[in-house]
C-alpha cells in the first residue's frame, strides 16, 4: 500500500472515462462492468494514497497541503460518480464528471506536495487554531464540490435541451434525467455550495486577520485573495438572482452554473499552481491562515 502513487487512480479512472464513451456506441453490460471496477479500484488506491499522505506529513489531507487539498475535492466527486451509478447504472453522469476529475487530478501534479509545515508550526503554537483552519478547509472543499456538482449538473441540463429540441434519442444503455429534475437538483446544489464557500471565505478571513501582527500578514492585495473576492461577489450576484427568479429561467441557470462555477473552479486551481511555482503567495486552502506562522526556531525558543 505504501507504494500507491498518483498514476495508480488516474489510470484507473481513465479506462472507466474511457468506458463511458464507448457506452456513446450502444449498450454493453461488460462495458459497465469494466468502469464500475476501474473505479471502483481507483477510488480505493486513491483513498490509500491519501491515507498515506495523511501518515507522512501528520495532517489530515486537507491541511498537509494544496496538492492534497485538491485530490479531495476529486475524491469527492468520485464518490458521488460511483454512489449515483450505484442506483442507475445507465445514468450518463459519467461522461460529464470523470472528464472534470482527471483535469482536477492532473492539476494536483502541478502544486506543492511538500507537507505545508506553516500549519504544523501554527499546531505547536495554539491548538485551537487548527481547528478553526480545518473548518475553513473543509467548508471550502464541500462548497467547490457542490459547485462541482452545479457545473456537470448544468451540462447535463443543456445536453439534454438540446437532445429533446432536435428530437434525438439517447443511446440504449445511457440515460439523462427529466429537464425538471436536473433543474430542481441544479438549484440545489447552488444554494448550498454558495453559503458553504461563504462561510468557508470568512473562515479564513477571520482567520488571517486574528494573523494581522505577525511577520507576513495577510495581504488583501494580493492576487489570489483579489481572484477568490471577485468570484465570491460573482457567486452571491448569482445566489441572489437564483432566490429572486422564475423557475422558467432554468437554461439560463443552467448556462450561469457552468460559466460561474468553472471560472471559479478554473481561477482557483490556476493560481494555486501559479502560487506552488512562482511562490508569489501563500493563501490557498490550506495555507490562508498559517502564512504568519513564527519558525521552529522561533517556536522553540
């Protein structure tokens, strides 16, 4: 098990994507076979890996570091791929999401894997802080997946306007909900994931500005936090227009939920590669509150 790597659970889900495509030339119960178990094996090699990541650095993934961070957010969408297909097998939810996770997984490639050791410092020095920091991490990476679930969900929706508009039939074997039910589930996953991000920004801006005496103080110039302030107002801008519509709007909601959430998505993952290789900032995820963290050597004395 120690020997887990990134390659072992992108390989795997990319024969399963690769599986739901050619599900696109008819059906195939060894086609379904196939993805189940390739996924079904690069969700426990990518849990064992975690594990791991989680043994070496003494952090729980969503803290050790951005690389981990975001092969969370991935491992989420795993699992709710694999949960779904669980109930309807024919559920096309595949061809939309598996594509998302590989990008998410390759993305992980390019950011710091090194254990983020300004969070282990802010450990030592007050305990209670930890705690907080783990809450930010975790109402953020629950809110990205719900916007996850709100893009694929919105690709969904205009896939299948588009297939009923030209009078076009689903292969056998693979299958879209109603228009109305993709709707109703695209709302949802809006109104949810819109608070949770909320509350996991302001998490993190309490956070830094408990920070604001140490050595580098958060920075509400700096670009990463200027992008996430953007699209948090885009977000809400959204949120509010959702509340206030008509249902009728549902392509429309559709359309913003996958603009919206990609460009936040997108803008997130891109700066943090930026920041892991320039080193021009180092407020992600997992390193928004630990940045003016004092050195071991400070701690020690």
């Amino acid at each position: 098990m120690a020997n887990v790597t990134v390659f072992c659970f992108l390989a795997s889900y990319l024969v399963s994507g690769v599986m739901e495509a050619l599900r696109l030339r008819g059906k195939s119960s060894f086609n379904k076979l196939v993805l189940r178990g390739f996924a079904l094996a690069g969700l426990i090699a990518h849990t064992i890996y975690l594990f791991n990541r989680s043994q070496q650095t003494s952090l729980p993934p969503l803290l050790s570091s951005t690389h981990d961070w975001l092969l969370v957010l991935a491992w989420l969408a795993i699992v709710f791929y694999i949960f779904l297909t669980l109930f309807d097998s024919d559920l096309a939810i595949g061809l939309f999401l598996i594509p998302i996770v590989l990008a998410l997984i390759g993305s992980a490639y390019f950011l710091q894997q090194a254990p983020n050791q300004l969070v282990s410092q802010e450990i030592l020095i007050k305990e209670a802080r930890h705690g907080w920091a783990m809450l930010h991490a975790s109402l953020l990476v629950l809110g990205m997946a719900g916007g996850l679930v709100a893009l694929v969900l919105g690709m969904m929706y205009l896939t299948q306007h588009r297939r009923l508009r030209q009078k076009q039939t689903m292969k056998e074997g693979l299958s879209l909900p109603s228009l109305g039910r993709i709707a109703r589930l695209n709302w949802w996953s809006v109104v949810i994931s819109v608070p949770l991000l909320t509350l996991g920004m302001a998490v993190g801006v309490g956070l830094g500005l408990s920070t604001q005496q140490g050595d580098s103080p958060l920075s509400f110039t700096d670009p990463v936090i200027v992008t996430y302030g953007i699209a948090w107002l885009v977000m809400i801008g959204f949120f509010v227009w959702l509340l206030t519509t008509s249902r009728s709007q549902d392509r429309q909601t559709a359309s913003l939920s996958i603009w919206i959430f990609s460009f936040l998505i997108i803008s997130v993952v891109v700066l943090q590669i930026i920041s892991s290789k320039l080193d021009i900032s180092s407020h992600g995820p997992t390193q928004t509150t630990t940045s003016v963290a004092p050195s071991l050597k400070e701690v020690s004395e």
